[in-house]
C-alpha cells in the first residue's frame, strides 16, 4: 500500500477503492514465523506483541495533508479529508478486519471525543475542523469534549457579539489616549514623550534632542528656552540670537569712542590718552613715562593729549635767568625800572569745556613784608576776558576761567602780583608767566 500522498482532497471514493483492491497487510501472515519482521506497507513490526502494527502517518509524516484537509489514520495508510467532513464511523467496518486488536468501537466514544486507532477516544478539536458555531469577532477555544467562544483581550460580549472596549472612557493615559480595535494607545503633548508604562507622559528633554537654539538652551517642563550669551539679544524666533550694539544704547558707556564687537563693545581713546578702567581715558604723562623727545636743554612740559618741550632758558634781555624757571631783571639795568623785577615760567593744562567759573590756579606771594599788600591782576593774554582774578587775602590769589574753552588752544597769561608799602612808598611787581594749555577733549 502506497503512502497517501496521491490522495486528494474528495478522493474518498477512489482510495476506498484502491483499499478494497490491495487490501491492507495480511496479519495472519505475520503471525506465523517467530521470526517474521517485515511488514507490508503502511505497517511495522512490534517485537513486543510480535505483531505488524499500524504507523500512524498523521504524526509520523510531517504535512501528511496540506492545505486545509485534516488527517485521519487508517490501517495501513491514512486519510486526508477536509475538515469539515464528518468521520464516517462505517468507513472502518467496510475495510478488511483490523490486525489487532479488531476495528470494533463497543463504545461509541461520547460527544466531543472520537476514537483513534488505538481504539482509546480523544478529544475532537472542534475550532481546528471548524466544528464550532463561534461568530467571526469571537475566539474559539478548544476543550475537552467542547470547545467555549470567547471575545478577544479588547472586546466584551454585548449580547452574541464582542464589541471593542473603549479603553479611553477609563483615563488610562496621562494626556491623551487613543481607542484602537482591541485596544489602545496613549499619546503626549508635544514636548513629552511616553513612559515606560506607556501611559504616563514624561518631559523630554529638547536641550539634549538638538533643539534649534542658536546659544544656549534651557529645557523646562514640557518644552525649552533658548538664551542668548551676554551681549547678544533673543531674536523674535526665540531661537536664534542678535548681536546688541551697546554704543548705540548709551553715549556714557565709553569716556571717548565706542566700538561695537560680536557680544560686546569696548572704548577706545585719542592719541595721547590711555585706556583706564576699560571706558575712561587718561591722559598720558609722555614727560614722566619718557616718551618725549626734548633735548637736554629742554624742558618736557606734559598737558591732556601731548606734551610740549620748551627751552629751559626763556630769559629773554633784559632778563637774566637765575633758575630753571625764574628770569630777573637787574635793578642795576636802567631798563628794568619800569618792569617787573622777576618773571617766574609756569605751565598748566586744563580740558574743554569745563564747567564756568571754575578756580583753575592759585598764586601766592612767597615772601610777605610786613605792612606790605599784594595786588593782583592780569597784565597780559587775557583779551577775550576768558579769566579773571578772585583775590582771596593780601598774599594769595585765584585764577578763574570765566568761560568755557574748546582746545586745543593754548593761553600765555601774564599775572602781576603788586607789593605795596604805602609807609615806605614802595612798589614793586613781579610776574607769574603762566602758559595754560586747553585740550582738545572734556577728559
Ligand atoms: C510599550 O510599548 C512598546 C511598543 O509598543 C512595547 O514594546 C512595550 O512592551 C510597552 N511597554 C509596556 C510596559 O507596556
Ligand atoms: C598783609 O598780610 C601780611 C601777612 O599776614 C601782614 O603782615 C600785613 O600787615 C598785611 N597788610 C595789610 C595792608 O593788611
């Protein structure tokens, strides 16, 4: 007998044919030699009851049927039927009597169960040969003798039906949740994402996640800011950044010049000045830094944004020079009687526009007579009225700038203290040369 691989499906007839032609092995051969281990096909020997015994095909063939026919064993082969078929209990008493034991089924096996070849009941899988009466939204389980129809994990029974369960109605999802057939799914605002439960919502963090800010990111709850670094200004994105043009904010922040940079801004002052406290500007002391260049009978006199190199002798006939800075003329020279007797070289330097009146020198007689009085007054450089003299006592005095004065300019005054003794008769003048230097700035 042929393995029933020429079966097909409604072959029923044919192969009940072909059974009845070939008929299975002959058992009562196989009885006869103690030493008799051959077996036709579809039989093998069992040298236990030393008997031919039945292989079941069904489980020792893999895919003995395809498709959606079910197998059923037989003796000496097996059959493949779909699975709707109903096993026709009679099929076995019409073959040739079983070997052993005979096919008799004395008990019909009950509902739900039918017998094997070993003549023991198994269970009919009712939802595998579509034996059930479940409806299409509806699991069928088998079971021992029967088999139950159940609704899906999602779905309840409303009536003969399983009806999807709106999961949602049950605020199962921290923010939003969304119902699917059988089930459902929680979804996030934007700027949070599912936990590991996949219902809570938890903050992403967008810093880490290359959000798009320009400078600096900050993640807060649910979402995250962008900053900008010092001297820079959020754009009206609120992503990218800006540079600030500090000096066009305020006119205070640099002394002199003001030049804005990428972030910041930094001052810069007029040749001659230096920088001081990164927005002030100082006038540099080119005599006392040795930055000058006078001779050696120079004298470096230093004012705000320069200096000047005057000659160390400026005793101009009939004036003889007695120290670096003071001239005498001689009473012995006829010349010198309607002169000052001395004329002493100061130098000062004052910046622009300054606030008027403002005190700017104070001369004071260095030797005091007693019953003498001092009088002062400008004799010379002074004809625009630009200063005047505040007398402050007999033997001191105060040089006031009358207006404010834009440099670079320069003033030669002449300031001519008189000494009186009216006991005596006695008058005498001498002169403070005061050279007063204007800046060209206000610092
Ligand atoms: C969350 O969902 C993912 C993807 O659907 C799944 O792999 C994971 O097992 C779920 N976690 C829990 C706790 O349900
Ligand atoms: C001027 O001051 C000096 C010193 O204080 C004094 O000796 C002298 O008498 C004063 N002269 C007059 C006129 O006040």
């Amino acid at each position: 007998m042929l393995p029933c691989a020429s079966c097909l499906p409604g072959s029923l007839l044919l192969w009940a044919l072909l059974l009845l032609l070939s008929g299975p092995a002959s058992p009562q051969d196989s009885e006869e030699p103690d030493s008799y281990t051959e077996c036709t096909d579809g039989y093998e020997w069992d040298p236990d009851s030393q008997h031919c015994r039945d292989v079941n095909e069904c489980l020792t063939i893999p895919e003995a049927c395809k498709g959606e026919m079910k197998c059923i064993n037989h003796y000496g082969g097996y059959l493949c039927l779909p699975r709707s078929a109903a096993v026709i209990n009679d099929l076995h008493g019409e073959g040739p009597p079983p070997p052993v034991p005979p096919a008799q089924h004395p008990n019909p096996c009950p509902p739900g169960y039918e017998p094997d070849d070993q003549e023991s009941c198994v269970d009919v899988d009712e939802c595998a040969q579509a034996l059930h009466d479940c409806r299409p939204s509806q699991d069928c389980h088998n079971l021992p003798g029967s088999y139950q129809c159940t609704c899906p994990d999602g779905y309840r029974k409303i009536g003969p039906e399983c009806v999807d369960i709106d999961e949602c109605r049950y605020r199962y999802c921290q923010h939003r949740c969304v119902n699917l057939p059988g089930s459902f799914r929680c979804q996030c605002e934007p700027g949070f994402q599912l936990g590991p439960n996949n219902r809570s919502c938890v903050d992403v963090n967008e810093c880490d996640m290359g959000a798009p800010c320009e400078q600096r990111c900050f993640n807060s709850y649910g979402t995250f800011l962008c900053r900008c670094h010092q001297g820079y200004e959020l754009h009206r994105d609120g992503f990218s950044c800006s540079d600030i043009d500090e000096c066009s904010y305020s006119s205070y922040l640099c002394q002199s010049r003001c030049v804005n940079e990428p972030g910041r801004f930094s001052c810069h002052c007029p040749q001659g000045y230096q920088l001081l406290a990164t927005r002030l500007c100082q006038d540099i002391d080119e005599c006392e830094s040795g930055a000058h260049q006078c001779s050696e009978a120079q004298t470096c006199v230093n004012f705000h944004g320069g200096y000047r190199c005057v000659d160390t002798n400026r005793c101009v006939e009939p004036y003889i020079q007695v120290s670096d800075n003071r001239c005498l003329c001689p009473a012995s020279n006829p010349l010198c009687r309607e002169q000052p007797s001395s004329i002493v070289h100061r130098y000062m330097t004052i910046t622009s526009e300054r606030s008027v009146p403002a005190d700017v020198f104070q001369i004071q007689a260095t030797s005091v007579y007693p019953g003498a009085y001092n009088a002062f007054q400008i004799r010379a450089g002074n004809s625009q009225g630009d200063f005047y003299i505040r007398q402050i006592n007999n033997v001191s005095a105060m040089l006031v700038l009358a207006r404010p004065v834009t440099g670079p300019r320069e003033y030669v005054l002449d300031l001519e203290m008189v000494t009186m003794n009216s006991l005596m008769s006695y008058r005498a003048s001498s002169v403070l040369r005061l050279t007063v230097f204007v800046g060209a700035y206000t610092f």
